[in-house]
C-alpha cells in the first residue's frame, strides 16, 4: 500500500480554461493518492487522528454503492492501521459496484441497508460497539471534516478566487475557513436544486463567509451526465492533460470554461481550480466513452 504524495501536487496554468482577461490554474490534488484521492483525504485526516486518541479501533461511515468517500475512507483505514465498516445505501447489487468491490479490496467490511433505513440511520445494533468504534457522517460532512479540508495546500497569496465542486460542502467550508480575507471562494453545485447547500456550509464555517454557489453546472443531477459533458472531459484531456471525473471534477471545469467566457472572471487576475480527485468513479462509464 502505497502512502500520500503531497510533495506530487502541482499547480499547473490550464490556458485551455482561461477567458475573460484571468488565467486559470489547476490544483491537481488527484495526484495525492490513486484513492484517497483529492479532498477525500483532508477530509478525513482530522478524523483518523481523533479515532486514534480515542483509541478506537475501527471506523465507521456511509454512503453509496460508487461513493469516493466510502473507498477512500477503506483505503485510509488500511494505511493508518483500523478496521472499517461502510454502510451502503440500497440493496447488493448482483454485482457489486467497482468502487465497493475496492473498498472491499482494502479490508472495509460491508453492511447494506435498504433505502428507508438508511435515510432513517436504522444502523444494526450488531455494529454499534461504542468502545471500539468512531463513526464518520456520511461524505465526511462534518466541522472536523471541513477543518481537514482547510488545510488543503496551495499559495495562499496567489489567488484572487478559488472554484470547486460542492456534494456535501464540506471542502467549500474549508476552503473559506482557510483562505486569506482576499480571496473569494465559488463552488460549483454537482447536485440539481440543492438549494439548502449554502446554509449546510455555513453550518461548518459559521455565519459571516461569503457562501457562493452556482447551481447551474448539474448536467440532470448527482452522477447524472450528457454528451455534452464527456465530450468536454476529453477535449480538456486532449487540449491539458487533465483527466477529469463526471460526477465531480468535470461539471466544475466545464463550469469555469464557461463562467470564464460568460465574463464572470472580468475582475479576476488569477483563478485556482480544485481538482478533487475522484477518477475512479470514472470506471462506472462504459468503455470507450473517455479517451484517457
Ligand atoms: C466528494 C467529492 C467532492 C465533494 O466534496 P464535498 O466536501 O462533499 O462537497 C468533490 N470532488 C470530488 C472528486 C469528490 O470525490
């Protein structure tokens, strides 16, 4: 098991996404790790060290069948030495999706729990050992999460505005906690019509941040995609380099092409992109959809 490259983040300028008089740079976080990839990681890096003072032995947490944060949760647990369960939403597929089956891969032990259940976190009494067990919310959405998320690294001084995708709002709290008083932070909703989002981020960061988001990136909603979408994930591989996921990544660079050629960053010099990681959800799309 390999360990965390932080030393392998760069920061690259994408000309490709610059437009409106500002230049664009990617935070490649995908290069941290091939699965605790981008934010997944510093969401939990508070967590892990708060189950370790506890001294609790294994880690507990949620989501769904082709969640980032259930395999990358598994793949932390692995390294930093606990055992893991996730509860999965929904039924066992007949065949398990890839993302699980990875996370089984890392030793994570699986519960699956029907859809009512879930929502009502009917969590089987079986797993509820509160001496040796330290539960994280689904997505990592949680003020430790967010104070993870603050410390994701990159020139401070250097930005006028920093974009990234919202799911949770965990990484938008954070990045608002711990940006400097100049720099204005925007995310780019990947969920259709979530409305609530900006109050679930101030919930993490506190009242007084400037919440901006943009809701107009979904492409249909959570996971959902178009052509359209995959088309610009390969014009931006062929044109940048940059591989992109379509649940995540692709909607915010697509998003700052556009709010780029819309004008949006007229009053901006220089503008960081979060790329969060998240390229294994990529394997759910059928071959021969993306050229990387
Ligand atoms: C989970 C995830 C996000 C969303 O992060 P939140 O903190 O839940 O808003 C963004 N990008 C990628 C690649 C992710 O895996």
């Amino acid at each position: 098991m390999d360990t965390l490259h932080e030393n392998l983040v760069t920061t690259d300028e994408v000309p490709f996404l610059s437009g409106g008089g500002a230049a664009v740079y990617a935070l490649r976080l995908d290069k941290l790790h091939p699965v605790i990839s981008g934010n997944k990681w510093y969401k939990l890096r508070y967590h892990i060290e708060e189950a370790r003072r506890q001294g609790k032995r294994r880690i507990v947490t949620f989501g769904g069948a082709y969640s980032n944060h259930i395999v990358a949760t598994a793949a932390a647990c692995k390294l930093y030495g606990f055992k893991s369960t996730g509860i999965i939403r929904g039924e066992m597929g007949i065949e398990p999706s890839q993302t699980l089956s990875e996370a089984v891969r890392y030793g994570m032990e699986l519960c699956f729990l029907s859809r009512s259940d879930y929502k009502l976190k009917n969590i089987p009494a079986a797993l509820y050992d509160n001496d040796c067990d330290y539960f994280i919310p689904e997505g990592g959405y949680s003020v430790l999460g967010m104070q993870g998320a603050a410390t994701i690294p990159y020139d401070k001084g250097a930005f006028d505005m920093i974009c990234c995708a919202v799911g949770t709002g965990t990484m938008l709290a954070g990045l608002l906690h711990g940006k400097l008083p100049g720099t204005k932070v925007l995310g780019i909703s990947v969920l259709k019509n979530h409305h609530g989002l900006a109050d679930e981020v101030r919930k993490l960061v506190g009242q007084g941040h400037d919440v901006q988001i943009d809701h107009r990136f979904h492409f249909g909603g959570y996971a959902k995609r178009t052509e359209a979408l995959t088309g610009f994930m390969n014009k931006l591989y062929a044109q940048s380099g940059i591989p992109t996921d379509f649940v995540y990544t692709a909607k915010l660079f697509y998003a700052v092409r556009q709010l780029g050629q819309e004008g949006f960053f007229r009053d901006a010099r220089k503008i960081l992109v979060v790329h969060s990681g998240g390229l294994q959800g990529n394997r759910s799309l059928p071959p021969g959809t993306l050229i990387f």
